[in-house]
C-alpha cells in the first residue's frame, strides 16, 4: 500500500535536535529558578598568572587592535576546520586560526604524508600575513589533537593514553613526553595542541574517560604542570615558539567528567563545592604554569552549558583565578547553548569565550557576529577583550616574528617524527603504566625461552592498542602500513621470545599443534572509540568482545598457565576473565610500543624480572558492573611479582542485566545503537552491514562515507548511484513494540540532509518481520530543503496505515530508492519534536 503524502511545515525553534537545556536556565549563565547553576567567586582558589603585566607587549597588542578594523576583529575570535575552508577564505575573512578535526586533513587524505601538512600550514599562514588592501596580515594559528603524541600523522611517536599515563605516578616522566610530542608537531609546522586533557571522571561510562589521568583530582593536578611545561616550556620573556615548544590548551573547562550517568556533553548535577574541589583543583596548576588556552566544555553545569556560562568562564576563571590566555570553544559547543544556533550565538562570547570553533559554521558565526556588534547584542567592548586575549597569545608565542611554518626551526625534519628517543620514552612509559592485579602462583614473569602462544584477538593490531584519536577520529579503519615503526603486542613478545631461544605462535582462537604450550598470553579488551561513541550504559564488555574468555578457560583447563592482558580505555568488570587467568595484566592503551608490554611478561638473563612492575590504579576497579557499587581493587593497587599475594575466585554475577535495548533511538550521530544495525542493500548483492566507512554495497549501487553533524563524523552519508532499486536500513533482532507511541502522536524523526536531489521517487518504510510492512511514497522528497539538516517527522500512524504492525517492528526505518541521489543521516528516533511533518491524512 502506498499513501501520497504532503509536507507541512511547522514552525520550531532552529536546533531542536540538540541536547535539552531547561527553559528556566540564563543563557548567559546566571542562575536558574533553583539557584543551582549560581557560582560564588570568593570562595574559589586563586591562582598566580606567571605572565606578569608587559607594558611593552600591552603597547603592541593595542596599537594593533587600534589599527583593526570590525571585520579583522571578529575574524580573529573564529577558527575553521581545514575541512570547510580554504586560504583563500582565511585571507578575506581574517580568521585568527583553523583546526584539523578527528577526520580533517590536506586534500581530505587523513593519511597524507607529513609533508602536505606542512605545505597546507604555509598556505594558510601566507593568506594570513597579505597585506594587500590594507590589511593588517594577522598571522593565523593553527590547533590539532594531538592527545597522546602527534597522534594525526602516519609515522609519529603514540604515547599511552593518559588513562594509562595516570598508572605511572611520574609527573617528571610527563614533562618528557610533552617535549616529544611538541617536537613532532614543530615538524609539521603547527603550533598549538588541544592538550592535555585534565579531566577528572567520575565515572567510567563516560566515552571519554580514558583522556583523563585519574579520578583523583591530587593526582590529576600533579601532572599539569609538568605537561604544560615540557609542551609550552618555562614561562617567561622568551617567546614560547623560539624553543622547540607549541601552545597548550588544558581542556574541558569545567567537570566534563562528572556529567550525570558519565554521558558526553551532558550535565554535572553537582554541588558548587565538588565542582570547585574534584574538577577545579588541576586549573589552579594549569593556570599557574601559564597555559595560554583553555577550551570551555560542551557540558553543562546544572542545567546551564558551560560555552555560555558567565559566572564559570568569566567570573571564575578569568577574574578569580587569573587566567590571563584565551578561551576557546569545543567543537560547535556554541550552537548548544540555550537560545543559539551553530550559527549564532552571542551568548557564548558575552558569556567570555574568546574563540569559536565553528568548524563548518565559521561563514554564518561570522557574518551574524559582526552584526551583533553592530547592532549592540554584543558590546564593542567585549569583541574588543576577546580579540585582546588571542592577540596577547599569539605576541607571547611570537608568532609574528616566526615566520611561515615551513621557515621555523624544526619543521620539516622529518627524523623527529617517532624518533628512537621518542619511541623509548613511549616504551618506558608503556612499562611504568602497566598494573599487575593478579599473579597467583608467581606465574609471572614467564621464561622467555620457553614455547610460548599468544591469543585473544587484540594481540597483533596497533591501532586497537592506540585507541581513538589515533590517525582517524575513532581510531578505526586503519591499516597496519601506516604505522611505520610501530610495534604490536605480538611482535614485542615473539621478538623477546626469539632472542631467548624460545618459540612463540600467535594463534587468535588459542589452538595450537606443536606441542603443549609452556603459558599463553592472551590480549583482549575494548577496540578504539572516541567521545560520545565511547559511551557505556553499564561496565562491561560488548558482547562480541568476549570471546577470549572461552578461550582463556579452555587454555587453563589443559593446565596450561594463563596470562590475561587487558586493552581498555577504563576499569570494567572481568571477574570471568581475572578467574579464568593466573596473571592478569591491565596494559590500558599502550600506544605505538608494544615492545614495552612484552618487557613486562618476561625474566631477564639472570632469571629475575627484566623490568618489575611499579603502576598502580589511578581509577578504582570495579566488582560489579554497576558505575555505582563496590569497588574490587582500591585506588593505587598494583602488584608486583613479588608481592606473593594470591587473588581469590571471585563472584561472576555483573549485578546488572544487559544493556537494555532503547525502543526511543535507532541511530545516532553516524552509528546504531546498541542492538541494531546499519543495513545497505540492493541488487545481487544481498544485504551489507555497515560497521565501517567507506564502503560500498549494493553491487556498488550504494557509497556509505562519514560527514559532520554536530561533531566530527556525526553522520552517515549515502549516495545511491540509480542504476537500480537500493535501500538503506536500520534493523534489530530484538524487535520492539511501538503500538503505545503510534497510539498517541509520536512520530519517527528523522535528521537528515538531502545533498543531491533524487531524480525519481523516494520511500520511506516500517518492517514487522517477514512478508509484513508497509511503506509509502515520499515522492522527491519535496520536504527536504536542499543542502540543510533537517528533523522531519513522520507519523507513526502512517506506518500503521500502511499496513505495519506495530507491535514487533524489526526494522523501523527503510529509505528505498531506484533514482540516484544523496542524503546525509544523523538521527532517527522516535518522539514529538521536529522541524517538518509529512502528513499521511489523505
């Protein structure tokens, strides 16, 4: 059955899409009806601005700011993605600087060679320095993730995630691995890091959770100012930039970690005192080692975003605590602050940001900017400030005086990039990182002579090691031949083992044929995920992630001895796993060294341990699988070989139910949720799932590649080629009952973007298990306007009406198509808020 169907337009609130801000909340951060989002300055701690006033760098930045016209100054507080902006536009629009998103690189080639990324960085500085017409010639900044080592370029040095680097208890070590880093960002020409991340979780869901050092604030805060000095160098009269130093950016202001249930971008629901004393304390240390930038949070403190909270960005931070830098957004953070859109929001810069990231809005944030100003929405004197705050960094790093990127010292050598000191500090910090929770027996460490099996399925792949933010934005779809230099756990063991005259197999399911191992190692864990993609309902592997444990428990039934090493971005529960091995391991996210796991497994020629093990938990471990219940290993516990402490069987009930399947969202920015699937199909090509972009399926009728929605890679774009009938899904196993919300005026919201118009008709459908659906015509979908992200809604009644019984929907979502076409799809839940409604009523 087919219904003709027309589109009504109704008119909403631009961005509705976006995270739920109460209506009470200011949004320029003042406090709401229940006064919880009021900050109170006083009784925060002051910090000691080690930039003392400089009359002669004051007299500089003003002479230019007198000089500047209005659209040289909002320039200078917006910064681009080098995804959506060209030279060309830095030139006209004065941008103050671009970034290099998760997925963003020259020519779209996240793996181009070190030499376009500094070939596309004297480009943009040359745009930025013409003078023709007038101009001042501002030079531009540009700003990269490097979180764990220049982890966006094929061949640097990767660093343990700081959830690892936290386990070392080594803040001088911390210094060192920042002058590494600094260094293989010098090679390529730019000069500012979003790093370090000094985050303190609360509470391991959280995606991000692996990006902080600790749950102890004490510790978090002891690690700052040595990072920020090996990246920045010593405060002082030398520009930062005449060393072998790049800027620093302490990021995310304020209690990222602590967001309710650990949800990414979400909100602290905390007192003003635990904001000040868990997630406050490592600013006082930034702050006073002189960070030059702080990025404010995507989350919200009560209720209220932090982008446009006044009383934390201006009240607190700048005046209270002294910072004497910039601020700077995360990534289109502005567009959710209540009352704005990603491209508008003077809230955020009246509230004291300095910079946007507007990645792909800069266009439309600048032009309403500068209307803000000249209109009075945003006072004169405010832009004036913000401009002052970049232009005092940009003098302090002397970035006037450096010349383009490719001229400065260190740029272009590309020996610095994983060189072998570097590589040694990585290899001793994977060593110094590593925690033992278990050595019943003394198993450890094994005989490298001896015949040893390596399985589990995470023992020969450098970019699961790495984690997210390694290469791509998640970290997935990366081929071993871009990690030159690197090692993989396997490699560092079976290279042990062979210098010791020993044998060692690499068998992922654990099977073997020559002979009965001696021990077996096996590495299992968490795969790469970055931000909200790494956002757990409860602390458990995935499913499909333990399947070592079968391994594992068969490998010890044979009397074999079994060491269990750990990949994990956080402490989960593995009761099963710790039971089912006689050493266990937690290696975190080593990084591009994987020999420095195998130097902790294996005696030295004198029979003792080559290296003994000294990391202990900077997070505690959990018993259960409940984020809230007891703990199993306390913060700082960590065995060492010879601690001879035996751990007990322990309980292996998680104390939870599976994750259960959510019946309000199917997919969301770029992937399904739990329990559902991406499905393409078409032609003779039968059906494809979609775990990994790009691909093609459908007999190639199909090419499925990530764009931005909100973030980096936040959605899925599909361009059908119409050389036949092609459909896109999302489908489930578990189907679900969704006759409550047909009932009543719930509708299937789709966001979506409509980049090339089809040249035929378009469906949209519902299935209910075999030979059961129903669909209906969208016709060219006349509802969508061109090139815009949209929410659209359909009712679920029209579902219904075609014949689907909504009692065991399995597939809530079929786009069908024979035209050619393109649409970009970021969301597709059910609910009441959108932007457009198809109505089905004739």
């Amino acid at each position: 059955m087919r219904i003709a169907l027309r589109a009504l337009c109704t008119t909403v609130l631009v961005g509705l899409a976006l995270p739920a801000v109460p209506v009470n909340a200011d949004p320029a951060g003042k406090a709401d009806s229940m006064g919880k989002a009021t900050v109170h300055p006083e009784i925060w701690p002051q910090a000691h601005w080690p930039y003392a006033n400089d009359p002669a760098l004051e007299a500089r930045v003003n002479a230019l700011l007198a000089r500047m016209t209005l659209e040289e100054k909002v320039g200078q507080v917006v910064q681009a993605d080098i995804a959506s902006v060209t030279p060309e536009d830095v030139r006209k629009y004065h941008l103050g600087s671009v970034l290099n998103g998760g997925n963003s690189a020259p020519g779209g080639d996240e793996f181009a060679p070190p030499e376009k990324w500094l070939a596309l960085a004297d480009a943009f500085y040359e745009a930025s320095v013409d003078k023709t017409g007038g101009r001042l010639g501002i030079p531009v900044m540009w700003g990269t993730d490097a979180v764990h080592g220049h982890s966006n370029i094929v061949g640097a040095t990767l660093f343990p995630h700081n959830v690892g680097l936290g386990a070392m208890h080594d803040p001088a070590l911390m210094k060192r691995i920042a002058e590494a880093t600094a260094l293989e960002i010098r090679a390529t020409g730019m000069e500012w890091t979003f790093a370090p991340t000094i985050a303190v979780p609360q509470d391991g869901r959280w995606g991000r959770a692996y990006e902080g050092y600790s749950e102890d604030p004490k510790l978090v805060a002891s690690y700052v100012g040595q990072f920020i000095e090996g990246l920045q160098g010593k405060p002082g009269k030398e520009p930062i930039l005449a060393g072998p130093h790049v800027l620093a950016s302490t990021k995310h202001f304020l209690a990222d970690g602590g967001t309710f249930e650990g949800r990414d971008q979400g909100d602290a629901r905390i007192s003003e005192e635990e904001l000040r004393d868990i997630h406050g304390m490592p600013y006082v240390a930034a702050i006073e080692a002189g960070v030059q930038t702080v990025m404010a949070s995507f989350s919200s403190w009560n209720g209220v975003k932090v982008t446009g909270h006044k009383g934390l960005l201006t009240d607190v931070l700048k005046k209270r605590m002294g910072f004497g830098g910039f601020v700077i957004s995360d990534w289109n953070a502005h567009g959710q602050v209540a009352g704005c859109t990603n491209a508008s929001c003077p809230q955020a810069i009246n509230a004291g940001l300095d910079m946007y990231m507007a990645p792909d809005s800069w266009k439309p944030i600048y032009h309403s900017l500068l209307q803000q100003v000249k209109d009075g929405t945003v006072p004169m004197s405010r832009l004036d400030d913000a401009v002052r705050n970049v232009l005092r960094v940009k003098v302090r790093s002397g970035l006037f005086e450096m010349g383009k990127p490719s001229s400065r010292a260190y740029a272009g050598d590309w020996k610095l990039l994983g060189h072998p000191d570097h590589r040694a500090i990585a290899r001793e910090a994977v060593r110094k990182s590593l925690v033992l929770l278990k050595n019943n027996g003394g198993v450890l460490p094994l005989r490298p002579n001896a015949n040893i099996l390596v399985a589990g399925d995470g023992a020969d792949d450098i970019a699961r090691q790495s984690g997210g933010w390694t290469l791509t934005w998640q970290g997935t779809g990366v081929d071993r031949k871009y990690f030159p230099g690197a090692t993989s756990l396997w490699d560092g063991i079976s290279a042990a083992v062979k210098q010791a005259g020993g044998t060692a197999t690499l068998s992922p399911d654990g099977s073997f044929k020559n002979g009965k191992p001696d021990a077996a190692i096996v590495v299992f864990g968490e795969t790469p995920y970055a931000e909200f993609q790494g956002d757990i309902k409860t602390l458990q592997l995935k499913p499909e992630l333990r399947k070592p444990l079968e391994t594992m428990r068969r490998l010890k039934a044979q009397g074999i001895p079994v060491v269990a090493v750990m990949l994990t971005g956080r402490p989960l529960w593995v009761n099963p796993e710790i039971n089912a091995s006689d050493a266990f391991v937690v290696a975190w996210l080593p990084g591009s060294e994987g020999e420095g796991v195998a130097d902790m497994l294996f005696r030295g020629k004198d029979g003792k341990p080559a290296y003994e093990f000294q990391g202990s938990l900077s997070f505690s471990w959990p018993a259960t699988a409940n984020a809230k219940g007891p703990k199993l290993f306390p913060l700082g516990y960590g065995l060492k070989t010879t601690s001879n402490q035996t751990v007990a069987k322990l309980p292996e009930d998680p104390g939870v139910k599976e994750d259960a399947q959510a019946t309000d969202v199917f997919f969301n920015r770029g992937v399904p949720a739990a329990s559902w699937s991406l499905n393409v199909a078409g032609g003779e090509g039968g059906q494809t799932r979609i775990t990994t972009v790009p691909a093609r399926s459908a007999d190639g009728r199909v090419t499925v590649t990530s764009t931005d929605y909100q973030v980096q890679e936040g959605a899925r774009r599909f361009a059908f080629d119409g050389k036949g009938p092609a459909s896109v899904a999302l489908t489930t196993l578990n189907p679900i009952d969704l006759t409550r919300e047909t009932n009543g005026d719930v509708m299937l919201l789709v966001t979506a973007r409509v980049d090339e118009a089809p040249n035929g008709p378009v469906s949209l459908g519902m299935r209910c298990g075999d030979n059961c659906g129903g669909e209906f015509s969208l016709g060219k979908l006349d509802v969508a306007k061109i090139g815009t992200w949209q929410t659209v809604g359909v009712p679920l009644k029209c579902f219904a009406k075609a014949g689907t019984d909504m009692s065991k929907i399995d597939a809530p979502f079929i786009l069908s198509t024979s035209a050619k076409m393109t649409v970009s799809l970021a969301r597709v839940s059910v609910g009441t808020v959108t932007e457009a409604v198809v109505d089905c009523q004739k």
